[in-house]
C-alpha cells in the first residue's frame, strides 16, 4: 500500500448534527478482543499468505469454515492476477453476508494475504523474505470475523456484507525501478469490475487496515474525506464522543491507495478506510518488515475500533430483537 501525493493536513471541524446522538447508549453487540487477537494468531499459524502457497490456500480455507459458521452465504471469488513483474498469482476474495436478502446494506472489508517482500525492514539482507502480516492483514480480517461474529448474535437492521480481499499487498516492492500504482489491490480491482451479485449496492462501506497496532492512530484520509465525507464525520464524531478522540484524531491527512479507493471508484458506494498513520513516513514501525507479527498486536486496539465502527452501524441500523 502506498502513501499518495496530496493535501495538506488540516483540521477538520465534526458535524455538529450528530451530536443530538449519545452513542455511549446505541445498543450493540460487545466485540471480543480476546477473540479477536486469537483470530490473528490462527491465521499466522499457517504461515505466509503470499498468493498460491500452501499457507494461503489453509487460510482461505480457515477463513471461509468460519464465516460459515456465523453468515447466511459465503462466496469464494476465484481470480487471477498479474503483479508488477508479470507473474500471475491466484486470488480469492471471500464475500460473507448476513441477511442477504435485505435491501439496504452495510460493507465491511479488509485484505487477508500477506507480502512477499519486506522491503521496508532495516536489514537490507531481510528485504526479500516475506512480511508475517498481523497487523497489515490479519487484525483486519479478525476484525471482520469476529464482527459477523457477534453481528450474527444480534443483527442490525440492514443486511452486512464483510469481503476479505486478496492480492492487495502485493505491489511493486521498494528495491525495484518499476512504478506502477495500479500493481496494489488486486482483489478490490478484481471485485469492483466483478461484484459477486448482480448490481450489488450498499449504503456505505469501511475498510480496515492495520487496526491492531500498540499505538493506534487513526486520521481523515483524503479519499474518504472526498468519496465519504459523511460516513467520514460520523465515523470520527462516534469516537470522540466514546472517549476516543486522541486515536481518531480529528485531521486531514493525504490520501491513501487502498482497497477503499477502488470501491469507491468502480462502484460508488462511499466508503471509508480505517487505516493507521502514525504520523511519520511510515504507517507502523514494523510496516512490510519481517517483525510485523504477533507482538506488533494490541487486542485493546481493535476493540477500539470495533466499538467505533458497531455504535456507528447500530445507530444507523437499530437491531430488530
């Protein structure tokens, strides 16, 4: 994932509409850290998802067992993918939904595979092993397994749809010449030109991306700001008003390539990406090194973030029960 050229980061004043809401009071259901951190270590213990090993093949099907067991359908989207240097990998997006026929829904998504390079680790002769991926990959789909987890229990009003894409960490690695943006999030690509349903809509989308770090920092970023400046507010306005204010901090900050930009863009459904900025050059201090694993997790962070995001929904979409 890389960082685009943009804005300047300015802060941004919340909506001041949204505050007739006490979110501390929107009835949701209570998300497991514990459950979730467990999540994140069965998926490394399969080892590297890098796109075709066996790994990933144990993981996909670890993944798809378990939305089964909580969502209505799963589909597995089977694709191919040409990366920057020119091999073509496998891919598979998994789209899970709970209450698939209601009309107005909700997206949730995140990648689940892992990088082939760590290109950003200080130890030039590491930078061509593979990154573990927890916190980039893995708490965000433990994020999505253990909401349909808890969603199952007591669903909103509106149908959700979590998509765990793939291929999205594979772009052009740091040591190389090529440059091509495009090489990024295959999987939403993929997805966006090939919805899993005909004229598949939703309401609004998120995306998770690196939720689990010890040191959780969440800013505006400028495509959800353009594509979703609603859902954007809302979303910040939540979190401060349940105490978080100093993790979703209140600011614009530049623009993203993730798989939020594709969805937006090839299918208009506004959406809006969860992703950390730690203020500096890099995302996380173990980004695309080879020690972004399980003690890179804090459980406490995806709680965080979970809470967000279900008084968010929930307030939106009450629970029928």
């Amino acid at each position: 994932m890389l960082a685009l050229a943009g804005c300047k980061n300015n802060p941004q004043k919340p909506d001041s509409a949204l505050d007739a809401i006490d979110y501390t009071q929107v009835q949701s259901p209570e998300f497991s850290a514990d459950s979730a951190y467990a999540y994140v270590e069965n998926q490394l213990a399969f080892g590297n998802r890098i796109p075709g090993s066996k790994a990933w093949q144990q993981c996909a099907d670890y993944l798809t067992a378990k939305m089964q067991r909580w969502c209505d359908t799963v589909i597995v989207q089977d694709f191919k993918a040409t990366l920057w240097d020119g091999s073509v990998v496998p891919g598979k997006n998994i789209i899970a939904s709970i209450n698939p026929k209601a009309e107005r829904r909700i997206l949730l998504a995140a990648h689940w595979d892992s990088r082939m390079w760590a290109d950003h680790d200080p130890a030039e002769s590491k930078q061509h092993s593979p990154v573990p991926g927890a916190n980039d990959g893995a708490s965000g789909a433990a994020m999505l397994m253990e909401l349909a987890r808890v969603m199952n229990v007591l669903p909103p009003s509106a149908g959700v749809d979590f998509i765990f894409f793939d291929v999205e960490d594979q772009g052009v690695p740091e040591w190389t010449d090529v440059y091509e943006d495009n090489s990024w999030c295959k999987g939403s690509q993929y997805w966006g030109q090939n919805r899993h349903l005909p004229y598949y809509n939703a309401v609004y989308g998120i995306l998770f991306d690196m939720v689990g770090t010890h040191t959780p920092r969440f800013t505006k970023e400028q495509v959800s700001v353009h594509f979703a400046p609603g859902l954007t507010d809302k979303l910040w306005q939540v979190a401060a008003a349940l105490g978080y204010g100093n993790i979703f901090v209140n600011q614009n900050t530049d623009p993203i390539l993730d798989d939020h930009l594709y969805i937006n863009q090839l299918t208009g459904i506004p959406t809006a990406d969860i992703v950390q900025n730690s203020g500096t050059t890099s995302f996380f201090k173990h980004w695309h090194t080879t020690t972004d694993d399980l003690q890179a997790i804090s459980p406490e962070s995806m709680r965080i973030v979970a809470n967000v995001v279900l008084k968010t929904i929930y307030s939106d979409f009450p629970t029928k029960q």
